[in-house]
C-alpha cells in the first residue's frame, strides 16, 4: 500500500477548482458560446445575434464555392490526412494549396501547419535564434515560439523602429544569429508595423525578419498581406500567416525561400510530429485564396470598415487603428463590459477586450465587421453602440 499502513496518502492532485475561483476573482474567468454558424447572422444557445467579432474578414468562411470545395476535398483525398506530411500524409491538396501560396507572396515555396500557432511555435523553435527581438504586443503564439526555442527574447516598443535599433546597439559587439519577428497587423489595436523602418534596422545589424500576417493575410494587392502591399517581400525572410482569418479555413504557413521551406520540413516539430492539415482546410483555404485574389470581397471589407468606423466616430466614440480591426476605445474596464453586454442585449456580438489582454486604463471593444455584413446590418451595429453607450452615458 502507497504510503504504508495507517498512513494518509498526501494529495498530489491539481486544485482546479481552487485555480478556477482564482481565475474568477480577477475577472479572467472564461467560458463557451455556442454559435450555430460562421455566419455574420446567427444563433447562440437559441437566441439570434449579429457577429462582430469574428476574424472571418472576408466572410468566406460561410461562401458557398469555399464549402464545396472543402467538400471536394474531402470526397477527393480525405477527411483527414491520416499521417503527418512526412509520412504519407503530403497530399496533393497541400501541394496545390501551397504553390497557390507562394504565387501570391512571389516566394519560392510555402509549408503548411495545421494552425497558425503551429506554424509560429514550429518556425520560432526550429530557426532556433541566438536573440529574438520581438514587439511588445506580439500574439501569444509568437510569444510561446520564443519560450519554447530558449532564445534570448529582447521586447522592443511597440511599432518602434527606434526602440529596436536602440536594444541591437546595445548588444552590437554579440554575434549569433538575430531575428526580428513582428505581427503586420497586431489584433487588439488594428494597426499596422512600421515594416519598411523596421526591415531598414534589421539589415543594418544583419538580422533576419520575420513577419505574421496572420490579420492581413487575403486582405490586401492580389490577396496577399502588408508586406506585398508595401513591395516589401524581398527584404523579409520569414513570411507567415492563417488560413483561418482572412480566408475562412483553417492553418497556418510559411513562405519564403526553397531552403527555408526544405529546412522547416526537417525541423519545425509542429510541422513533422502533427498530422498534415485537414484536406478539407487546404482545398477551402486555396479556393478562399483564389476569391480573395480576384473577387470583390475585399471592397466590400473596406468599404463596411470605412462606413462603420466614421459613424462610430461620430457618435463620440474613440476609434484606433487603421485597419479592418476596431478598436473602440472605453478605458475602464467594468465599463468596456457593461457596453459589451449592452450591445449583446440590442443582438450585437463583440467583445470587450480588458488588461491583462491590454494595459489598464486602454479596455476596448473589439469591433470587425466583415465582407458579408450587409448595409443593414452595419445600420444596427451602429444603432447598438448609440443605445448601449447611450445608457452608459458613454456618448
Ligand atoms: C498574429 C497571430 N498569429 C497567429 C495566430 C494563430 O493563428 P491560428 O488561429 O491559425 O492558430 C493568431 C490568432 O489569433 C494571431 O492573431
């Protein structure tokens, strides 16, 4: 008997409960909403809402010729991969999807993962940097690449190309190997890296670029992200992104040169010990590419994110960014929930974003509208936040 006779078996479990209430007591306590779909339009446990929350910029996810051809997919090659890319699991649907991939970034080749975490995690940890500079408010996935690789990780000033070149003068007697990494579009904020001054600094220490363009990819020229958009491709050296924003799947990638894919191959563990992405989300993902590239979704973004940040701003509120991420400054945090759950009781669905998710005295709501919202009902998100923060004397 453990422990011997008589005597009590000390408890080596997990207080998750305890750990529970401790989440509760700070307010970080999470939990599950049920929608019945990806669409802007739908249920929640029962009750109709109006999304404006998801990343699904586009509003392909929902898109008919996008689902058809995530059936295809799976009719064609397979529900699932059934073995990681390395084994038997590199599918010519992953081939097509990732040629299509390193057409729009004009790279040599592109890798996917089955999520954009994965692919940061796998990128981060494989490149194995002596130092990371990394920007204050990169995503959590960025963050835990660099954990996990054991880098030196030296956080510079938000969007601070100044502050970048400050942290390499300091250390400009020490070789190694230098990667900046740096989201394009950063999700709580909506704006968007300084890639040019940035790209400018990490050449004159001779450091490597990485860019996520997990908020941009699909939205900007010919489908592709800021770095294509600003003619910047050349100068950085990793460029990755989602499939499961912008282009309604799911997955992450990786493009950039034949070397790097032919190393990650090798290396990423994300990439070789986990299943090959889903078929489904690799065939929807290049038919959602291919829309993105050619179709007329992308106005109708832009034209609902105009429409919808210029009545806000009317209306009083506050309005950062300058992208299809809109933050709608509140400051206190009991007061970014209290307009969160007005809008939630006038149908609206977004999120209020509170510390220790942004600094405090900055809670936000975080408003997306997408392709698929109609005029209408960019007219009732609008209506929601005048009577929401209306009653809150917010306005
Ligand atoms: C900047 C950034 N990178 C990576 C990810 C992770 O992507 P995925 O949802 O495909 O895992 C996210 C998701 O929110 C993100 O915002």
């Amino acid at each position: 008997m453990a422990g011997g006779e008589g005597q009590q078996t000390r408890d080596r479990g997990f207080d998750l409960h305890g750990r529970l209430r401790e989440r509760e007591r700070r307010g970080l306590k999470r939990s599950l909403d049920t929608a019945e779909s990806a669409a802007p339009r739908t249920r929640f446990d029962g009750d109709e809402r109006l999304v404006f929350a998801s990343n699904n910029y586009l509003g392909l996810a929902t898109d008919d010729r996008v689902q058809a051809a995530a059936a295809e997919a799976a009719r064609e090659v397979g529900a699932g991969a059934g073995a990681s890319r390395l084994v038997t699991g590199d599918t010519t649907a992953h081939r097509a999807l990732e040629r299509e991939l390193a057409d729009t970034k004009d790279t040599d080749r592109a890798l996917v993962f089955s999520s954009g975490y994965a692919a940061n995690v796998g990128t981060l940890t494989a490149l194995d940097p002596d130092v990371v500079f990394s920007d204050e408010l990169n995503h959590a996935s960025i963050i835990d690449g660099c954990r996990l690789a054991d880098a030196e990780t030296v956080v510079y000033d938000h969007c601070d190309p100044d502050s970048l070149a400050a942290a390499m003068r300091e250390r400009e007697d020490e070789g190694g190997s230098w990667l900046v990494v740096t989201d394009s579009v950063f999700s709580m904020d909506g704006d968007v890296a300084p890639l040019h001054d940035l790209c400018d600094v990490a050449e004159r220490y001779g450091a490597w670029v990485m860019v996520d363009e997990a908020h941009a990819t699909g939205l900007y020229e010919d489908g592709g992200g800021v770095a294509e958009r600003d003619g910047l491709g050349d100068r950085v050296d990793v460029r990755l992104g989602t499939l499961s924003k912008a282009l309604g799947s799911q997955g992450g990638y990786v493009a950039g040169s034949e070397t790097l894919v032919r190393y990650l191959v090798n290396a990423a563990r994300s990439f070789v010990f986990s299943t090959g992405l889903a078929p489904p989300a690799a065939g929807a993902a290049r038919k959602a590419l291919a829309i993105s590239r050619t179709g007329d979704c992308r106005e109708r973004l832009w034209a609902n994110v105009a429409r919808l940040r210029d009545e806000l701003a009317s209306l009083g509120y506050e309005v950062g960014g300058d992208t299809q991420i809109l933050p709608v400054m509140v400051g206190d945090c009991e007061d970014a929930v209290a307009l969160a759950d007005g809008l939630r009781e006038q149908g609206v669905v977004a999120p209020a974003i509170r510390p220790p998710t942004v600094p405090h005295g900055t809670s936000r709501i975080r408003v997306a509208p997408t392709a698929a919202h109609t005029r209408e009902e960019i007219d009732d998100c609008i209506a929601a936040f005048e009577t929401a923060g209306g009653r809150l004397d917010l306005l």
